[in-house]
C-alpha cells in the first residue's frame, strides 16, 4: 500500500454502499485521506465541515440530487474539483453538469485506472489554479498598493491585513502616526474592493464646525437657510455605492459624532430643508493618530461610536519600527524630486544614509520627503553628502537587525512623542541588551501589577502610549503571564 497522503481528501458521494465500498477501497489504496456521505444533503454538510480536495458525486442521489449539489457547490464559489459518477443511460445528464462546472465524469461500474487518472489530474488542475489565483493576488497588490513603498516585515503584514480585510465590507479604523500614509491605505483597501467603482470620498474631520455639520454630511436643500442659493449633496450621499473615508476622526466633536453614529446605525440621511430621508449604501474606513481608549475615558469621543469604526483595527507602524524601508523611501522620493523639477540624477552618500536611517522620524514619511526636498535644494554637486540643518536625536546607525529592535526602557522624564536615541535603546554588547530587555520587562510588569492590569493608568506611569503598552504586552506575553511574573516577583 502506498503512503497514505493526509494532505488530499476525496469526498465519496454515493447512495449505494457497494459503490462506496469500491471507491472508497481505491482512493484508500492510491494514498488518499476518504469521506463518504450517503446522499445530497449529508454531502454539502461535508463541504461546509471539512477541507475537500475531489469530490466523487454520484448523479441520482435521494435528498438532494448530484446536479442540486453542484448547483449549491457553483452558487456558494467553491473551488473543490468534482467529477460525476453516472450510468451509461444519464449520459446527457453528465455533460449538463460539465457544462455546470464539474471537472469530469465517469461510467459505472468505475475503472481504478480511469478513477485513479482522473483523480489525479483534477488535484494537479487544483493544484495549477491555485497558483494562478496566488499569482494573480500578488499582482492585484502590487498594483494597488504600488503608491505604499517598502519592504520591511512591519509595512508587509499591514499590507496583508489590508489584502484581507479589502475582501469584505467591513468598517475599517486605521491608527497611526502623523505622516504615516493612513490615508494612502484607505485608498489603496477602497480600489481593492467590490465597491472600487463606486466613489472614494475623504472627510477631514477636524475641519467641520457644529455649525456646518448637517450641511456638509447631509446636505441641504435650496433655501433651507441663508446663502443656501443652490441644492448641496451631503458627503455620506456623495459616498452611495462606494467609501467615504473619514480622516482625523478622533478631532470630531461630540455633538458631531452623535450625527455621525446615527447615519452608520440607520444608513438613511435627510437634507436640511427637507423632510424625505433617502438610504445611502456606503464602506465606512476611518483614521486617527490619536489612543481612543484615552479620549473615551476623559468623554472627548462616544464608545458606541468607537466600537462601530472598530470592525477592523489597522496599525500603520512609524518610520522607526520600519528603518529598513527609510533608504529606500528616501531614494524614491529624491528621484521623483529630481525628474519633477528638470534636475539631474541625485544620490546620497552612505554616511547621509546611514544618518537618515538612525533618525527616529517623529513626522514620518511626510518630513521625510520634506528633508530630502530640501537636501536636493541645498546641494553641492551630484552627491549629497550632508542634510539640511541638523536632525535632532539622529546617531550612528547599528550594525544588526537584533540592536534596531531592541526595545526601549521606560523613563520617567520621556514620553512617547519624543523621539530617543538609537544608542539608548541598541547597545553594541549582546549581554547588555539582555539585560536591557529584562530591564523592560521586569518594569512593565511591576508596572502592570500595581496598576492591577489597568493598561492606561500604567502607561501613565511608564511614561509611554497606551498603544506602546499594548504591543510591549503582546510582545512579551505579559497577560498570559502575570500570575507567573508575580510569584516569581514576590
């Protein structure tokens, strides 16, 4: 007997056990994991319960006949391979299921060659498909995300993350830093979703007064008040059948969130001025820079509300938790300085390099492209070997991967919107950054204990972001163990 592959399991479907009996023995003996089921409708409840690579589907079946289930397997998009199984007399039944989507047919009684054969080219046409399709998934990112540049681990799980949730139709909350591209993956999740053809519509948040509110997200009617000399479509109507991005979200006053709350419970909007309330179809993805665990708790933003924009969390890391896109960036954005303003080719001397690559960036990719525009300006001769003013709490780059990441200890006299020096938390001897991270663990976990696992009063106490806290928990496992931490403490 051959090696039995676990991988690939076939689905027997067939009301007659002596038929199952015989199949079941060969796919058996060609090394497949087998199933049977003895009708239609305990075959689709296999089909939603477990991964089938092939199904063998017999055509007259009682419950649910072999074309019903084909019908169900082609409504519900599923890739499983299926060949028929049919007597010679359901001939014309089986090209009608061909036609249907199924891979093949055969007659019974069942060759083993003929069963084995085909068995086997339906997993290798599988197989190939499958390919195609990550192929064609790899492409459809490139192109989408082709204004997001970088290859560090950090930028290519957001961009994962955005590949999945891009598939549904889900309310999206982007948090990041200023400067850090929130709204170029708003974009980039819009054009790669169902509603791609519909309107992208991009609300700045903190830019509408209480005064202006229902007129610019509602619109308003001719006459409906003073200088309304024309009808106006709100932004939620403009955004029907497609996404509006809502930008800053967390500078929105409170007066304002209620409206907006109301709109993405109900999914109506009515126009000042008028009495009729019209449906609006929209994707809602919104961005802030902000800890809204923080701003809920001093009453600044509704947690109804929150938790309606949170269906899906999207962190966008900062430059310094991505150093290794920042030479790339820099070239990119030098080069496309260089072209838009008739200057020739630029380049960067290594030491400029490594002088931007150690500089923790506090305005991100934005200061970035700022500080490169002006070293272009600014220069002497073809290379640019030095930057403009001076970047504030730069130091020499280190030399591996594992320095960069070493964590930073809490200080009391720093807070995380000051930027800290690569020396102070990537210390050249091995032993010391051991001792540096047990230094930081052993802090966030005292920490954490004594704040009785209130993560925003600790994060007040280690003088970091709560957003900082949750990811230096979740790096070092500290909820799981805390019990742990603290008899060993004690």
């Amino acid at each position: 007997m051959r090696a039995r592959t676990t991988e690939t399991t076939v689905l027997i479907a067939d009301d007659s056990a002596v038929m199952r009996t015989l199949i079941n023995h060969i796919i058996q003996r060609l090394g497949y994991r087998s199933m049977v089921a003895e009708d239609g409708i305990e075959c689709i409840k296999k089909l939603e319960e477990h991964k089938i690579d092939v199904l063998l589907l017999d055509i007259n079946m009682p419950g649910k006949s072999g074309i019903e289930v084909l019908s169900y397997i082609r409504e519900q998009e599923m890739s499983v391979p299926v060949i028929m199984i049919t007597a010679l007399d359901d001939i014309s039944q089986a090209v009608q299921c061909i036609k249907m989507g199924a891979y093949e047919y055969l007659t019974k009684p069942v060759e083993k060659d003929r069963l084995e054969i085909t068995v086997k080219n339906a997993l290798s046409e599988l197989s190939l498909r499958k390919k195609v399709q990550r192929l064609e998934k790899e492409l459809v990112q490139k192109d989408i995300f082709r204004k997001i540049l970088g290859e560090s681990p950090a930028l290519k799980t957001c961009i994962d993350q955005a590949m999945h949730v891009m598939e549904t139709d889900v309310n999206v909350l982007i948090n990041g830093e200023s400067g850090t591209g929130k709204e170029l993956f708003a974009q980039a999740i819009h054009h790669g979703s169902k509603r791609s053809k519909g309107p992208f519509v991009t609300i700045n948040c903190a830019a509408i007064t209480n005064e202006l509110a229902d007129s610019l997200l509602f619109g308003h009617v001719k006459g409906s008040f003073t200088g309304a000399n024309n009808d106006h479509t709100g932004f939620f109507e403009q955004a029907d059948g497609g996404t509006i991005f809502l930008d800053e979200i967390g500078d929105m006053s409170l007066e304002i969130q209620a409206k907006v709350l109301r709109v993405l419970q109900e999914r109506i909007v009515r126009k000042v001025g008028e009495k009729k309330e019209r449906p609006v179809d929209f994707r809602l993805i919104s961005a802030t820079h902000k800890d809204f665990t923080d701003e809920i708790e001093n009453g600044s933003f509704r947690a109804d509300l929150y938790y309606r924009l949170e269906e899906y969390p999207l962190y966008i890391p900062p430059l310094r938790e991505r150093r290794e896109d920042i030479a790339l960036l820099a070239r990119h954005f030098l080069e496309s300085f260089c072209t838009a303003n008739n200057i020739e080719p630029l380049s960067f001397s290594e030491s400029v390099l490594e002088e931007l690559t150690a500089y923790d960036w506090p305005g991100n990719i934005r200061e970035l492209q700022n500080v490169v525009r002006r070293s272009a300006i600014n220069r002497r001769g073809s290379d640019i070997t030095s930057l403009p003013g001076q970047l504030h709490h730069a130091a020499p780059l280190q030399k591996t991967t594992a320095q960069n990441d070493a964590p930073q200890p809490p200080s009391e006299h720093r807070t995380h919107e000051q930027p800290t020096k690569a020396s102070e938390h990537a210390p050249e001897d091995p032993a010391a950054e051991t001792s540096l991270r047990d230094a930081e663990l052993h802090a966030i976990t005292r920490a954490y204990t004594s704040c009785g696992g209130n993560q925003t009063r600790t994060a007040k106490v280690l003088g970091i972001s709560r957003s900082s806290l949750y990811r230096k928990l979740k790096k070092y496992g500290i909820e799981k163990n805390i019990t742990l931490s603290v008899k060993h403490e004690s």
